[in-house]
C-alpha cells in the first residue's frame, strides 16, 4: 500500500516547485478551492467528504490523500467516510452504466452492421 503521509508531503513539495515555476497556476487553483467558503452552507466535513467520493470517481490519487486526511481533521468518522465510497463507486457504476449504451449505439451504427448499398 502506498504511504499516504509521505505522499502527502511528496506533493506539497510538488506542488512547491509549481508555484515557483507558475505562480498564477496555483493562485488560481487556491481561487476555486476556496470559493466554496463565500457561500458556506455546507460545513467543511460534509465538503471534504463529497471531495473523497468525487476523488474515487476521478482515480486522483492525491486528492484522495488531501481530502482524507482534511476529513479526519474535520472529525469525519471512518463510516462517513464509507458512506462517500458508497456514493463513488455507485456513481462509477451508473456512469459505466450509461457509457455502455454508447458502446451499444457504436457497435449499431459500425460499417459491418449496416446493410450494403443498393447498386
């Protein structure tokens, strides 16, 4: 399993040198991951637990080690927390769902399903 506390600190240093290279990269980043606090209806552990499920959906590795260890400081339990995968892998499913369809549509619409031209 990966070390999720080096990780971590591996991307805030990351990330460091972002900034030096591309400052207004990482302003603007900090821009949108703040906006949510102008509006603050909902609180910060309800957020960070919607960032873990969009995190799973999203396979961001990263996100994932931010977001839990912002959840945990925010007193998410370990069942909420499993209520957020609940909500990703369902959401991962229904999206493999409806993009089943269009592998469906794909395959009808392919040259070697259609019928050859009339001459």
């Amino acid at each position: 399993m990966l070390d999720w506390n080096d990780y971590r600190r591996q991307l805030k240093s990351a990330t460091g040198e972002l900034n030096r290279l591309s400052p207004g990269t990482i302003q603007g980043y900090q821009g949108l991951a703040t906006a949510h606090k102008e509006g603050g209806r909902l609180d910060a552990k309800t957020r960070e637990l919607m960032a873990i499920a969009v995190a799973v959906a999203l396979r961001c590795d990263g996100c994932i080690a931010v977001h839990t260890d912002a959840a945990i400081r925010h007193g998410a339990a370990k069942e909420e927390i499993a209520e957020a995968l609940n909500v990703a892998i369902t959401i991962s499913a229904g999206a493999a769902l409806v993009y089943s369809n269009r592998v469906l549509d794909a395959y009808a619409v392919h040259p070697s399903n259609q019928p050859p031209a009339a001459d």
